[in-house]
C-alpha cells in the first residue's frame, strides 16, 4: 500500500504555536481525519530536527527545499499564508509534485507574486477570495475553506466565578483575545474603558508588545482595570469564554477570525467590526453586537453596556453564535478539507509554459536573496536588542 505524505510549510516556527498555547492543535490541523501517513514540515525557521505533534520537523535552506521535496516525494505540497512560505512553496516547484497555498489575510498586497504558480488556493473567507481575485489568481484554482472549531473543546460550560488558576473580584467583565497589536484595536477597547462605569474591566489575553497599550490604559486612568495575559493553552480559553460578561474584539481587519467562532461556540455574546469577513458569518443582533464606528470608543462603549446591561439580549447573541458555530465544526471542515485534498491530487500538477518557467526562475532568485537578506536583518536586530536588554517578544 503506498503511504501518503503531505509537506506542509507554516508561516512560522512550529515552536511560536507552542508558545501561544496551539499545540494540542496541531495534529489535526495539518492532518485533517488522518489522510496522510506522514507529515514533513521542512522548513528554514525551524531550529533543529525533531518529531512533535504527529509532525516531522526538518531544518532546511531555502536552497535546499527543492532537494528535500525530490527525496520526501510527497503526494502535495502546502504553504500557509501568502507571504514567504507560498513564495518559496510555489517557486521550488517539483515536476509532478501539486503545490497549494492557503490564504489568510483580506490586506491589500499581502500575497506574494509567486502565488500565481500554486495549482490550488483555499480562501479562508470570501474576502479573502475576493482579495485572491484581485491579485490576478484565477477563479478556477480558488477554493473556500474556512477555520475550524472543536466542539468537543469549545462549548458552554456552567459559569464559574472565575477561570482555572486566576482570582478577579466583582465587576463585568469583558474579555479581548488577540495578538496586542494595531489589527486587533486594543488601543480603541482602552479607550472605550475609560468611558463605561468603574464596575467594567478588561481582561486581554494574546502575545505580543503590550506596552503602548499599558502606557495608554495608565494615560486615560483605566491601568486598574486592565489585566493582561500573554498566552493561555487554546483548549483553556473554552472557560475564559464562558466566563466572560462579553467578548469583544474590534479588529480593523481579519481574514477569518478564528476567535470568534471559538467564542460562539461557547456561547459567549459577542462584540466586534461590522467589517468582512465576520459580517459574513456573524448577524448583528442575532449571532454578534457588530460595530460599524469601532474607532470610536463612545461607539464601542455603549455597544458593550447594550450587551452587558441586557440579560436577555446577551443571551440571545450567545445561543444564536452557538447555532452559528455549528457550520464550522472542526469534522464538517476537516472533511472538507480532505475533499479538497483529494480533488488536488487527483487533478496533479499542472504543467508550466516556457514563459511561465523563465518568470519563475527570475523570481526564484531574486526571492532568495530577499529572503536571506530579510534572515540577516532580522538576526541583526534581535542580537542588537540582546545587547540592549529589549524584550523582542512578537505576536
């Protein structure tokens, strides 16, 4: 029987998902209902070689991932986001071999030239897709896959007076889980604080450089009522959900967002950008409070206290996002997924024309070379802020 193996590249280090809380995660998310035999994730950013989580980590050059693919043989190939993972993805192609990238991000520029030379694309959202469009990727190679959700981790439980491990005292509560940084609005939510009663706090859980917005809770005299978390293990979060008074994260964008469909899994009321792509799949007033002013932190406070201050509504939103969460259920997309997989497979890889190779080989150069002079900077900076004593914690 001839075993199946996929190569997977994430778009980062398997080590940055342990660290935000993603490893119990991990199996099914690059294996999905257990199609492959194996699982190879060679990759440049990790460290050192090792198998985890079901996964064949493997340190390799950029130069060498073409190599590496020649020996694996790997029934597909897949890379995670449009950036430098799809670029090298999609420019080490091997003859025979079907290359798939997955995009994430509905931001203008944020994928790659290269992505044009995968066979496949899934689209997290239809944003996502119409972003794809734009960037001159045909219709025919796009597919949608949404982000998924464990019912089995994510669902309602009994409302407990505080989370596992954490004491807070009286008060409502609202509840920020995001990477701490300007697409997920933290600034606007702080800001917001400062407007709603003594009785509100926030609770922010998400990695990344908080001290802006510390320094900007401290300015506006909230610093009291904010706590800040930088990782909790993803299965944990299911009784920060439940806790909560409401969820409420404004993104200024998203490809998907998987959170939200984490927190309406929970049933917990939801408040966030009237914005694609969760305007897609939240209704306002009947699955998630959706703000269309959400810089405006008046805009946003009186949406919290519309939702915190009605029982009734709070629950309605948080039955009404439970129903809703149903369409993402992780074995309703894992299947999907497999599906694609398999349609993948048996359509192969494409042949590429005489133009289509000499475009490749040009932009296989000078993408290395970016790449290595991207490594180097990068590697610079961080033991320039070693020197200094900077924290360079990123999301």
């Amino acid at each position: 029987m001839t075993m199946k193996r996929l190569v997977a590249i994430p778009s980062e280090a398997v080590s940055e998902y342990e660290l935000s809380g993603y490893s119990t995660w991990l199996p099914r998310y690059y294996n999905p209902a257990g199609m492959f035999d194996e699982v190879w994730v060679p990759s440049p950013l990790e460290p050192r070689q090792r198998d985890a989580y079901g996964l064949r980590l493997r340190p390799v050059t950029w130069a060498g991932f073409r190599r590496i693919l020649g020996e694996i043989r790997p029934d597909l190939v897949r890379a995670y986001g449009g950036g430098w993972s799809a670029e090298m993805t999609c420019l080490s192609r091997v003859s025979g071999i079907p290359v798939i990238v997955s995009l994430h991000d509905s931001l203008e520029g944020s994928i790659c030239t290269a992505v044009r030379f995968a066979d496949r694309v899934f689209c997290v959202s239809s944003v996502v897709r119409q972003n794809a469009l734009a960037t001159g990727i045909p219709g025919d190679r796009l597919a949608l896959l949404p982000n998924r959700v464990d019912p089995q981790v994510f669902r309602p439980l009994d409302k407990s007076k505080s989370p596992p491990g954490t004491e807070f005292g009286p008060g409502r509560y609202i509840l920020h889980v995001g990477r701490q940084c300007n697409q997920k609005n933290p600034d606007t939510l702080v800001r917001a604080l400062a407007l709603l009663p003594r009785e509100y706090r926030v609770v922010f859980i998400g990695r990344g450089d908080a001290k802006p917005y510390r320094a900007l809770a401290r300015s506006v005299g909230v610093e009291d009522r904010c706590s800040w978390i930088e990782a909790v293990p993803n299965p944990e979060l299911v009784h920060w959900y439940n806790w909560c008074d409401c969820m409420c994260t404004p993104s200024r964008h998203e490809g998907f967002g998987i959170v939200f469909i984490e927190a309406a899994a929970c049933a917990a009321p939801i408040i966030t950008s009237d914005i694609a792509p969760m305007n897609e799949y939240l209704d306002h007033g009947s699955t998630a409070h959706l703000v269309a002013r959400y810089e405006d932190p008046s805009a946003l406070a009186s949406a919290i206290r519309d939702v915190c201050e009605n029982k009734d509504y709070a629950h309605a939103l948080g039955q009404g996002a439970l129903k809703m969460s149903a369409a993402f259920k992780q074995q309703t997309v894992e299947l999907r997924e497999k599906e694609l997989y398999v349609e993948s497979m048996e359509r192969g890889a494409r042949s590429l024309s005489p133009t289509e190779m000499r475009s490749l080989r040009k932009l296989r150069r000078l993408a290395l070379g970016r790449f290595l002079y991207n490594r180097f900077r990068a590697g610079i900076g961080k033991a320039v802020h070693k020197c200094l004593g900077i924290n360079t914690v990123t999301a």
